[in-house]
C-alpha cells in the first residue's frame, strides 16, 4: 500500500528524545519483522575521484582545483577485491566520479569481469559510477554486475536544479534510473538530508518516490558542508546533531513505510558521530559499505567534511566492526550476496 504522506510528515516531525527512540524502536520492529536482524556487509572501492560532473555540495567536484586527482589501476582494484573476498564480504561495491569516455567503460567492464574471474562468481557486484548510456548499462550487467546505485539526491526537482549547474537535468537522472532497472540490476537510490531550502514535506515526497520507484536499496545520508564547493556557506550554521537526528529519523521513516528493503547505514552518519552508523542499524537499517579503499587514496575521496577512516585499513576495521555488530545482537552476514527480500519477493 502506498504510504500515507500525513503519516509520513508526521514521523519525520518526531520531536524530543523519548519520541524519537520510540520511534527508532519502531523501525527497529518493522526491520525485525520483515528483513531480520543480520547485516551485509558490502565493500566499497572508491576507484577514481575523477567527476566531469560539478555537483553544487561536493568535495570532488570537477570545479574543485584544489584536489589531485588519482585512479586506481587494475591490478590494484583486483587486490582490493581479493581482500573483500578473504574478508568474507559478500559482495563489492565499485564507486568513482562519472565519466562517460569509451576508455572508462571499458576499463570498467574488464574490471567486473576479473573480479567475476578471480572469485569465481562468488562476489556480487554493485556498481554506482553515475548517469550512462542504456548501452553502457548493459554492457556493465552483461560483464556481471548486478546491483545499480544512482541516487536522486532529491525529488523536488527545483531544489534539485538549485544545487546543480543547468546543464545537469533532475529529468535525465530520473529517466537513467529507469534505463537502470530495465536493464535487470537490483536497484538503489536515495537523497540527502538536509539541503539547504529542503522542508519536511519534501523527504516526505522523497519516501513517496522510492515507493513508487519501486526501489530495492536506499543509501541516504545527512548533507555535510565542505570548505571547497559554492555550499560552504552553510558551514556555519551547520549542526552536526540535527544533521544526524534528521538522518536517523528519515532512515527509520523509510524502515517503516518501505518494510522490506536493504537500507545501507552510510559513511555520512559515522561523519556525524563515532557511533553513527550503529545508530543507523538502530534506526532500521540493515546493510553496511565499509570502505576497503587503500588508504592512501582515501584522502582523494572527501565528499564532505570530517570523512571517517581516513587512516584505517580494512582489516582493523574489519575487526571492530564485527565487536561493535554483535554487541548490538545482531550477526553478519558473511558470504553472502544479501538480496533485499523486496527483490527476492518480486523475483518468485
Ligand atoms: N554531504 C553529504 N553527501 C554528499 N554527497 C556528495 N556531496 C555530499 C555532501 N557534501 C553524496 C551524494 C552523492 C554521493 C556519492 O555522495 O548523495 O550521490
Ligand atoms: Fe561528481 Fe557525484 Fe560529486 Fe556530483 S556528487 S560532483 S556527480 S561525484
């Protein structure tokens, strides 16, 4: 059924801290009920900070001067994926900046086919490297990726047009989701929290948009300044806590209203606060993306101020990530692909 947007409006206005965690533990129900309470684990590979695209509130947007750019080789991108696969993580993601030139995509599905390769069909591959071509699309599911990211960002197109340059189109976006999911990829999308001019209603229509997207994943995250866009105005004013509540309250707003999706706990939490994604898990969500990026590129991958883990590799992280898991009470969902049961259930 779709969801009620006076309900809606009303659990994302949830005020005070007993309101809220009643509200968590809400979502936290609904979490258990229809998805359960193991966590996939997806490993991310940030494989190149190179964007033709200059994206109003990011870091590693093309108008940022200030950043070196890099590009992960394929040899490197192959050890990476080697790691995820002794890590047990059941599936990679590969993320970059959008580019749309001939050596990039081919670059890209010869790396899915040796990630294919080297684990024998074992590791799922989730790509999200931005608007393409419904040839480029296929050419990349057909080389063996399955799962597709590609957020909206937001579904109030003139908040959309306020925070890009006129040549990027809310509608094209929109139209690439649709070429994405006729390919066959499993689906994700999702916006950030608290843009600037953004009202309540607006994350409403954003949960009314995932529903009628039909959507299997939703990766969303607080909107955090950064020093070097046309957004770092808002620095000021900025306040990590209210960013963070918002995040949590749209998390567990979709939890309740979507059921049985993956919602990824994302990186922009943790930014917030050290114990931000757990948070997030507490709030509904069931997937984590920890980064498997080797850290000397990690400093090149700052969307947003105060990134998390810049120093940390895999394996530590790996290690605390599993304390911090099971002291919630829940498990990991090791070696496995970890569908969304939406997707499994649309699939029988
Ligand atoms: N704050 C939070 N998220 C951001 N992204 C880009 N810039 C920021 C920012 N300043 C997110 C966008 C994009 C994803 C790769 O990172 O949602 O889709
Ligand atoms: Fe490029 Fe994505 Fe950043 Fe926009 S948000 S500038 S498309 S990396």
């Amino acid at each position: 059924m779709r969801p009620d947007k006076k309900i809606l409006r009303e659990l994302l206005s949830t005020e005070g801290k007993e309101n809220l965690q009643a509200l968590y533990n809400k979502a936290y129900d609904v979490k258990k009920q229809y998805v359960g309470t193991t966590v996939y684990l997806r490993g991310l590979i940030e494989l190149s900070n190179i964007c033709s695209k200059n994206c109003y509130y990011c870091g590693i947007r093309s108008g940022n001067k200030e950043l070196t750019r890099y590009q992960i080789s394929y040899e490197e991108a192959i050890a990476e994926a080697k790691l995820c696969l002794q890590m047990h993580y059941g599936s990679i993601v590969i993320q970059a900046g959008e580019r749309e030139d001939r050596t990039w995509i081919e670059f890209i599905t010869k790396l899915i086919k040796g990630i294919k390769e080297l684990s024998e069909g074992k590791l799922g591959i989730t790509l999200s490297l931005g608007e393409q071509k419904l040839e480029v699309y296929q050419q990349w599911f057909e080389a063996g990726a399955h799962r597709y990211l590609l957020r909206i960002e937001t579904s109030n197109k003139e908040l959309y047009r306020s925070l890009h340059p006129v040549n990027h189109s809310f509608e094209k976006r929109l139209k690439c989701l649709n070429l994405i999911q006729e390919c066959g990829y499993q689906v994700g999308t999702g916006v950030m929290i608290g843009l600037p001019g953004q009202t309540i209603d607006d994350l409403a229509n954003d949960i009314l948009f995932f529903y009628d997207l039909d959507v299997d994943m939703l990766g969303m995250g607080p909107f955090i300044p950064h020093h070097n866009t046309p957004l770092k105005y808002l620095a000021e004013s900025f306040s990590p806590l209210e960013a963070l509540t918002m995040g949590l309250k749209m998390i567990a707003a979709c939890r309740i209203a979507l059921k049985d999706i993956n919602i990824a706990s994302t990186t922009a939490l943790q930014a917030l606060h050290s114990e931000g994604r757990e948070m997030g898990l507490k709030a509904g969500a069931n997937v984590l993306m920890p980064n498997i990026t080797d850290t000397k590129y990690r400093e090149g991958y700052q969307l947003y101020e105060g990134k998390p883990g810049l120093n940390e590799t895999a394996l530590q992280f790996q290690k605390q990530l599993e304390k911090r898991i099971f002291a919630l009470g829940e498990t990991i969902g090791y070696d496995e692909w970890g569908d969304s049961r939406h997707y499994q259930k649309k699939k029988n």
